[in-house]
C-alpha cells in the first residue's frame, strides 16, 4: 500500500481533503499493483507520463532559467505530481521501461532551470583545491563590461 501525503505536504500547501491529494494517492496504490504483476504484463509508463505531463516540465514553454523555477513554484498540482513521480519511479524503479526518457527530460529542464539538489550539482574534483567542482558555470563578465555592452 502507498504511504499518505506527508504533514509537510499537506501543511505547506493547505490542500487537507484536495481532491488532487486523493487522486495522487489513488495513483500511487496503482503503481503499487502494477509493481506487483509480472513485468511482461503491463508497466508502469502511462502512470509516470500522465505524471510527467502533469509537472509542466517536459515541454516548458520558457528555456530561461528563472522562469522555470517560477512556473513550478506557482503551480501545487506540478509540484505535487513532480514528487509523486519521483517517489513512484524511486519505489517501482524494476517496473518502468519507457518513462525513463521523460525522466530525464525533467531532471534536464530542472537541470536548466537551477533547481536541482547540491548533490546533483557538484562533482568531486581531485585538482580542486576545495575537492568540489559546479557543473553550472557563472557567467562572469568582465570589469569593462557596462549596461550596453
């Protein structure tokens, strides 16, 4: 059986009996069955796209860094279905075949949009005198660079 929504969840985001909570969790006791038939059967890759495309972040309309972060910080119900996927993949990872491509499309469009955990962001580097590498550069500009430059 799926686990409920987390406290954090349903307090940070004021949805006690949301029907978008329900039917979220309805979701996961599914994936939880479909885990459990055999694989050659059915799998869980309708789930986790209908998921995905509920996130907003497999085609996003903006590339622009900021406005990624913003559409996903305004939207619940992407929030929401963005952790559920991500649970859901975490648990059932043996049943998934074809999703894993959408996957990936939101952990680069997170990538882009700079929202990814440190964990994920940093490499280590053994040249490095801290031992740590970004993988996101900032773009520094140079001290001659002025507002119209």
């Amino acid at each position: 059986r799926a686990a409920p929504p987390t406290a954090e969840e349903i307090e940070t985001n004021n949805l006690r009996d949301s029907p978008a909570l329900v039917s979220l969790a309805g979701l996961e006791r599914c994936a939880a069955l479909i885990s459990r038939l055999p694989p050659t059967e059915i799998t869980l890759d309708t789930l986790l796209l209908t998921l995905c495309k509920f996130t907003g972040l497999l085609n996003p309309q903006h590339a622009n860094y900021i406005a990624i972060g913003v559409t996903l910080g305004q939207s619940v119900k992407a929030q929401l279905a963005l952790r559920r996927a991500c649970a859901v993949a975490a648990r059932h990872a043996d049943c998934i075949r074809d999703s894993w491509r959408h996957l990936l499309e939101i952990v680069r469009t997170l990538y882009i949009g700079r929202l990814l955990p440190k964990s994920l962001m940093e490499v280590e580097d053994y040249l490095d005198a801290s031992g740590t590498v970004s993988l996101i550069r900032d773009s520094s500009r140079g001290s001659e660079a002025g507002l119209l430059s």
